[in-house]
C-alpha cells in the first residue's frame, strides 16, 4: 500500500529534523572540543586501556565514513529509513551516521592531560583568528559542493515534495577553481589552527590529514567512472590539494567548466560525495 503524501512529508520532516539537529550538535561539538585540544571530554577509560578505546573511536570515523560510499554500503544506508523510502533518504541517513560518529568522537574521546603547545598574547588570538577562518572555509566549501548534499537536507526535502532526489552537478566554482578537494583541506586546517595543542589533538589530526589527502583519491575514481574525459580535464587543470593560483589553460578551462554532462549520466549514477 502506497504511503499517503501526509505521511510521506511527516516522515521526511521527522529525519530532517532529527538530521539537522544532530548535525548542529556535531558541528559544535567538534569545535568546542578541537579549540580545547580536546583536553575535556566524557571519556574516562583507564589508561592503557585508554589508548585501545581512542584508537577504536579514531577509526570508526573515517572507516565508515568510506565504506557507506560503497555500492554495499549505500545499500545498508537504504535500510535505515521505511521502505520504500530508503534511497530517497540514503544521503540524509548518511549525514547523520556522520554527525553521530563525530560526536561519539569528540565526547568519549579519554584525554591524556599531556599539553604540547599553548599560544598566548598576540599568538592565541591569531591561532584563534585562524582557526574561524578554518571554518570558514570549510563552510564555503560545502556550500560550493552543494549544501542540500553536503548537509543531508537533500533527501528529506525530494521525499517531502514527493521526487527523486537530484544530485548537484560536479562542482567546479568556488573554491573548487583553485583546488580540486577544498572539504579535505578545509577539514585538515580546523585540526591544526586551534591555540592550544595537545598529544589528543595532534593524534587526530595526523590520522585525519593523512585521510584527508589520500581518501579523495578514491573519490576522484568514482568521478572519472561518472564524469570520464570532463573530469580528466578538471584534474589536468586544477591542482588536487595545494593551490598554485595559475591560469587554466583555454582548453582545458573549457572542458572542465562548459562542455555538457551526458544525458544519461546526469543522476542514476551520480555517486554520494563525502562531505
């Protein structure tokens, strides 16, 4: 029996809802925590047991972050949600797995007390100056990625109205005209910027840079899969994860930006883009 359009809306703002405000509670959990170096948290394993639960909590993050990217992943992501509603809402329940990992993260994280660095004067309001700006950017980045995909609103919004939902074409502006990955980078600098460093902190964000830089790799497959001949030319044109603020070359500049996307490429196999 088909759902009524009553209850397919009550639905779809049930998991937006419940999609959003975990996202919010991710978002300022991960910032307070990060500014912090994570010297507060709920975590109160003993030591060294500690360092086994941090480790665990350190790669459930990334692990499943890539594995729901999978075709039996994705799979998995369409059960979470009533049937037949499940594939409309994959990307929303993605989003959430990802908030939810987060704040898992950053709360039970079992801090080691040990202080590296601490900036002060003129230096800490600097590093806390840069540490916005990582946000910041972070924040634009998304939004140039496509923020209904990149904040799970996508699906909730195509079930409400009652269609498909539609995938944002392959981002080439913003941010993405400089370099090809800005999330990734974005996401390494919020590691790194904040005015106090711990051994907790500096543990996250080597793993995370590390996956930052070399997970998009896998991605950028997926896109030549999709995009074939126009992505190639967006990589010959833009550099991956440092920018070099040249001028793409004429040919390039077009393929990359102006040549039209295959009908029949257009959504059925557009691929979630991690966030």
């Amino acid at each position: 029996m088909e759902p009524s359009p009553k209850s397919r809306q009550a639905l779809a703002l049930a998991y937006g809802l419940a999609c959003h405000g975990i996202f919010a509670l991710a978002g300022l959990v991960m910032t307070l925590s990060l500014y912090t170096g994570l010297q507060y948290s709920l975590g109160a394993v003993p030591w060294p047991w500690a360092a086994l639960a941090n480790l665990v909590l350190l790669a459930q993050f990334p692990l499943a972050h890539s594995l729901l990217l999978t075709g039996p992943g994705r799979r998995l992501l369409s059960r979470f949600a009533p049937a037949p509603h499940g594939k409309s809402l994959s990307t929303t329940v993605y989003a959430m797995i990802a908030s939810v990992q987060l704040i898992l993260l950053f709360t039970l994280w079992t801090a080691s007390g040990l202080v590296v660095w601490q900036a002060t004067g003129w230096l800490f309001f600097a590093m806390t100056g840069l540490f916005g700006l990582s946000w910041l950017l972070l924040a634009k980045a998304s939004y140039d990625a496509g923020p209904e995909l990149q904040s799970g609103a996508m699906g909730w919004m195509a079930l409400f109205q009652g269609k498909d939902p539609k995938f944002p074409d392959m981002p080439t502006t913003g941010l993405f005209k400089i370099i090809r990955q800005p999330i990734y980078v974005a996401f390494a600098m919020t590691l790194w910027t904040m005015p106090v460093w711990t051994a907790d902190q500096l543990t996250i964000a080597v793993t995370y840079t590390a996956y930052c830089y070399f997970a998009p790799r896998l991605k950028e497959r997926r896109f030549v899969s999709i995009y074939g001949d126009r992505f190639r030319a967006y990589q010959q044109a833009v550099p991956y994860w440092f920018p070099t603020f040249k001028r793409p070359g004429r040919k390039h500049a077009h393929d990359a930006n102006d040549q039209e996307r295959p009908h029949d490429l257009r959504h059925s196999r557009r691929p979630m883009v991690e966030r």
